[in-house]
C-alpha cells in the first residue's frame, strides 16, 4: 500500500517557502535593519496606514519617541518572521518561566494572553521548545487569504509541541476542551473577533469591538498567564516575561469581562510601546 503523496506547490508557493528559508538563515542583526527600512517605507507609502498609527498612538497618549520608534519596530516584526520560523533558534531569556513549570507540574491548565507586540510568534515557539513536549499549546491558526501562502504558513507555524486549532466554532470548542482537560491554550486578544463574537467594550479609552473569547477561557483555566515580548537591540535576542493579572475578571458581565481583558492587554503594551503594532485598524 502506498502512502498518499502531497500535491506539487504552485509556483507562487514554493517561491515564498524558499525565499522565507533562505532569508531564516540570515543574523537577527541583519533581518532587524532591513525590516526598520521596510517599516519605513511602508508607512511612507501607506496613507491608511500612517492615520491608523497617529490616531492610535494619540488615543494611548503615547510619547512622539516611543511612537516613531514603532514605525521601524512594525517592520523588525514581519523581517525576523523566517528566522524564527525556519532558522536556528534565537537567543531566549524567561522571566516569570518558574510560573509555567509549577503550572505544568501540578497539572494544572494554562490560558497565556498575549498582545500583538514585538516578537509575538516567539511566545508559541519558545514555549514548544521548553515545553510543548510534556504539553503541547493549542493556538487558533486562521487560514491566510492568498492560498498559496498556506504551505508557507503551515510548515512555519506546524510543529511538535504546537497544536493548530481552526478559527472557527468548532476550534473554540477544541480550546474550552483543551482546558477542561487540564491542557495549555495561547490566545491573542487584541485583535477585531467575527461577527457575532465580540462586544463592545473600551480599549485605551475608547469603544472597540472586543472578542469575548479571551474572557471565557480565563475563566475556565486554572491559571491565566499575561506573557510579552521584548525585542533586544543590534540582534542580541529576545526577553520573554511572564506574569500574572493584577485583577481578577469580574463575573457574570460579559462587557465588562472584555474590557477588563483589555486592560491587562493595555498595561503590557505601556511597558514597551515602541513596540507595539500601532497601525493596526483596531477599531474598525
């Protein structure tokens, strides 16, 4: 009985799998400078996207420094993305880790909430690589629109200790089971839900449609960890910081469980603006 054999990539696919390859092999030093040039460039070139980034930073009364700093911080996060897909693995540091092996020791289920800032991918990654083999994380992982981008996508993001979850009904019910079961789920809260599955609810002060999501999951887990990313200069690595909410979600309030959300997602932003995705159409 033969195996069932994968179909050929299309062009367009193979051409992007072995650029993202190639490029992975590259010093973290060098794909930084080229993604702070293309950060630039794209704000140059994009009006939507340099009024998301004003409107945004002036909504979080964050510094003109910090503010420009991101401009060039929004293209190291898109350049660095084949090194730590296809390359050696970057240097790592844990803070708040000891929280993560006490979880996974008492078998405890873990929910970690993390914002889209700096090197969010790694958080996954670095995870699989410390733990995924004693506990795998399950992630919701949407299909890219461009189809032939999926081959690309799935040999970066599929690896052993990461379950892919669909973002659809059915992957939100493999994730509230992962958790009942005592098991590891990663969620991205600060981002626009589909329809029918947000409400909405403040972020830096103004009205946003929030997910509701993150909140059901926080409250099924045994432990909620609020994890960032910090991207270090010239190439040196990445600090990875673990932490627990300062404040527990309050109940039977969707709204205001969403927004509480928020606020934990907000306070990791503010300890390292310069890095976060400020052209993001958040309140769309």
């Amino acid at each position: 009985m033969s195996l069932p054999t994968q179909p050929p990539l299309s062009l367009a696919a193979a051409f992007w799998l072995r650029s993202f390859r190639a490029l992975g092999q590259l010093p973290l030093v060098v794909l930084h400078v080229l993604g702070w040039v293309m950060g630039w460039m794209t704000w140059s070139m994009s009006r939507s996207y340099r009024r998301h980034w004003r409107e945004n930073t002036q909504q979080a009364a964050i510094p003109e420094r910090d503010a420009r700093a991101a401009v060039g911080a929004a293209g190291q996060m898109i350049a660095e993305i084949p090194r730590l897909w296809f390359g050696r693995p970057v240097p790592t540091t844990w803070e708040g880790g000891e929280l993560i092996e006490e979880a996974l020791q008492s078998g405890r289920s873990v929910l970690f909430l993390t914002p889209h800032l700096s090197a969010f991918e790694l958080t996954v990654i670095a995870y699989a690589q410390a733990w995924g083999e004693r506990q795998p994380i399950s992630v919701l992982f949407q299909p890219p629109r461009k189809t032939y981008l999926s081959p690309l996508l799935n040999a970066g993001r599929v690896r052993p200790g990461v379950d892919p979850v669909p973002t659809n009904m059915s992957g939100v019910k493999k994730l509230l089971q992962v958790l009942k079961k005592g098991g590891v789920v990663g969620l991205l809260p600060d981002q626009v839900p589909p329809p029918n599955m947000g409400v909405v609810a403040p972020f830096f002060g103004k009205s946003a449609y929030t997910m509701t999501l993150a909140a059901r999951l926080a409250e099924l887990a045994d432990e909620v960890f609020l994890a960032s990313v910090e991207r270090l200069a010239w190439g040196r690595g990445y600090v990875i910081r673990v932490t627990r909410p300062e404040s527990a979600l309050p109940e039977g309030d969707h709204v205001a469980a969403a927004g509480q959300v928020n606020l934990w997602m907000e306070k990791l932003i503010l300890r390292n603006p310069a890095q976060y995705l400020w052209g993001y159409n958040r309140y769309k």
